[in-house]
C-alpha cells in the first residue's frame, strides 16, 4: 500500500457538474456554461483536413495559432502559450508560482478551481470578501499578506457573472506589491469586450497574466483550448511544467478556424445576451434574482441553502441540469448555462412549478 503525498491525499476531489438525469441519463445540461451553438462551420471542415496527418504530433510551439491570436488582438506573439483549455494554464501557473511560502488569494466566490490548483501546490488558499458578489480591488488589497504570492482574478466571475471595469483591474496590479504574480482570467472575456478597452498590455508590467479560452464564446469546450499573453519570463518558466505536445493538432485547427470566424463568435455573444437578459427578465417575475451577468449564465438566489437543494432537485427530476454553488461560497444558489432555447425555457418552466409546490 502507498499513498498520494499528504497535501494531495488530503484535498477534496474537484466537484464536476454531477449530469445524471433523473433515470440516470445524462440529461441536457446547463450546468458547464457550454455554448448553445456548435463550433463555426469552418472548425468541423479544418478538424476533417486535419485527421490526415494525425499520426504525427501537433506543433509544440501552436505556432500559426499564436499568430492568429496574436494579429487578432494586436499583441506580440513570443508572450503567448496556449494550454490543453485554460484550465491547465491555471493549474501550471500555480505550481511555478504558488506553494508552501506563497500564498493565492482571490475573490471569495472565485472560480472554485483557483483553490484547487492551490491546494495541489501546497499554497494556503486565502479570500477576500466581495459585495453583491462582486469581487472587489480594494478589499483584494487589503486581504494581500506577506506571504501572498499570486492573486487569482476571473473577470468576468464564475459562478458570479459579474464583473468589475477593466481601469479598477489596473488599478487592482498598480497598488499590488511587484513581487506578487496577477492572474487575470478571462475565460468570459469575449461576452464584455463591448464594454471597455483590453488589457493584454498589461502582461508588459512583468508580474501579470491574462487568460482567455476557446471553450465558451467559441464553443470549443469539447478541443480544450486556452491561451494566455505572458511575461516573457514567466513564459519561460510556466512552458517548463506544461506538457509539451498539450493542444492537439485537431484542437489547434479548429482554434485557428474560430479566429477566422470572427462574426460568428460575435454572433454567438449577442444571441447569448439576449437570450440572458430575457430569462433574467423572466426569473424577475417569479422573484428570482441574479446579479446582472456579463457572461453566458446566471447565478439565481435562490435564498437559502433549502430552497437551493429543492429547486435543484425539482428541475432534475424535470430533465434540467443546473450547476449547485456550495464551493464557491454560495450554497443558496444555482448556476444556469444560457443553453439551447427549448431545455431554458424548460428549466424556467420547472422553477415555476416549483414556486407554485412551494407556496400551495
Ligand atoms: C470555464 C472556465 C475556465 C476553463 O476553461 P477551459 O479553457 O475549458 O479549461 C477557466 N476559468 C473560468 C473562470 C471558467 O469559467
């Protein structure tokens, strides 16, 4: 018999969303914030081309992928890496830059993944409060201790939704101490471009990292796509504890497809605010209220921890699948993807049979 080592041994499985429908099938899920649309057409006829030459490995480098990503938001390409989904980015970046001495911090309804990448490393995991579940630069700053070495920030939030501008961000790196690494993770970013200018010059600073994904404008969750901008230097040295053939090649040409598709992802997030704001809109009615999101899902409150676990339980035994909150902080609420339009309608439906059970 032998054993994990003790940190690892003693951390909590991360909690996938649990998709079992109620006879055991998966049912249609909005519990992943997966896009409602499949991938652009031109991502299915480069993933066919490229099947050609899969008995080869990809390129290690994602060189034509890096230049697409970097011509289309105008940065310099040697300060990208691309991850097997941003998920592993997250995960790398914890191990080189968090550990025993050096602590993460991040908002207290962040991303629960931040903390398990913590805890992998053998970094304390610490939080800093958030008002209306919004995460905050100046109580992120007074939560640094000495020992904090990286600050985690999704911007927009998950499972929260919600977001702080883009000049509160810089102004969260400017006060930070320099020795401290920002993690910008913008896995939402491409749902609030619209509303203020980027940040990817702020990986000029040295010690900041900006994060962005195929997963959920794209709707490439299925090839696991991620890329960051990076320093140079943490470049470097983030590159050494990837895997180093981690994007496939199928991966890679569909991620070079969705670049050249730009307005069908543009589509993509318009429909998705729409059809957010009307079943924000809709909830409303029946006195369920979600932070304003800026992303494609809504966090309901539910109120307590009870009604949350119900209305879970009353929407599953009905086919819908949403996303519990217990490990980011909020266990009365729920998540729901803005997913195709028939299993939405539906959930909203069931939630308001379930308001009528409730209050017969
Ligand atoms: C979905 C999500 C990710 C993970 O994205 P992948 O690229 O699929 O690994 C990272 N961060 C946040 C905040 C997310 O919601």
């Amino acid at each position: 018999m032998t054993r994990a080592r003790q940190h690892v041994a003693a951390m909590a499985p991360y909690a996938l969303a649990d998709l079992g429908g109620p006879d055991s099938r998966p049912a249609p899920s909005l519990a992943q914030n997966e896009s409602f649309r499949p991938p652009c057409p031109g991502a299915l006829e480069a993933v066919l081309a490229t099947m050609a030459d899969a008995a080869l490995y990809p390129d290690p480098d994602w060189t034509e992928l890096r230049s697409m990503i970097a011509a289309h938001h105008g940065i310099d390409r040697d300060w990208i890496l691309c991850g097997s989904g941003s998920l592993e980015l997250i995960g790398c970046l914890a191990r080189a830059f968090a550990g025993p001495h050096r602590a993460v911090l991040a908002p207290e309804h962040a991303y629960p993944y931040f903390r398990s990448a913590a805890q992998a490393s053998e970094a304390r995991f610490d939080a800093a409060p958030e008002s209306d579940c919004t995460a905050s630069a100046d109580a992120l700053l007074e939560a640094v201790r000495p020992d904090t070495g990286c600050v985690f920030l999704a911007n927009p939030g998950n499972p929260t939704g919600t977001r702080i501008p883009r000049d509160e961000v810089r102004r969260l790196r400017n006060d930070l101490r320099e020795d401290i690494l920002l993690v910008i993770d913008e896995a939402y970013g491409e749902f609030a471009d619209h509303l203020d200018a980027p940040v990817f010059d702020m990986a000029e600073t040295g010690n900041t990292v900006i994060l962005r994904t195929f997963s959920k404008a794209y709707g490439l969750a299925g090839c696991r796509v991620g890329w960051g901008t990076f320093p140079k230097g943490i470049a470097v040295d983030v590159r050494k504890v990837l895997n180093p053939n981690n994007v496939s090649a199928i991966s890679q040409a569909a991620a070079r497809a969705a670049l050249q598709d730009h307005a069908y992802m543009r589509k993509t997030c318009a429909q998705t605010a729409e059809r957010r704001d009307q079943a924000a809109g809709k909830l409303a009615t029946l006195g369920i209220r979600c932070p304003s999101s800026c992303t494609n899902f809504l966090l309901l409150d539910l109120e307590t921890q009870d009604r949350a676990r119900s209305a879970e339980a009353r929407l599953r035994s009905g086919g819908a699948v949403l996303r519990r909150q217990d490990a980011a902080g909020l266990p009365h609420c729920l998540r729901m993807t803005i997913g195709p339009e028939r299993e939405l309608d539906s959930a909203i439906c069931l939630l308001e049979t379930w308001i009528g059970e409730c209050m017969p």
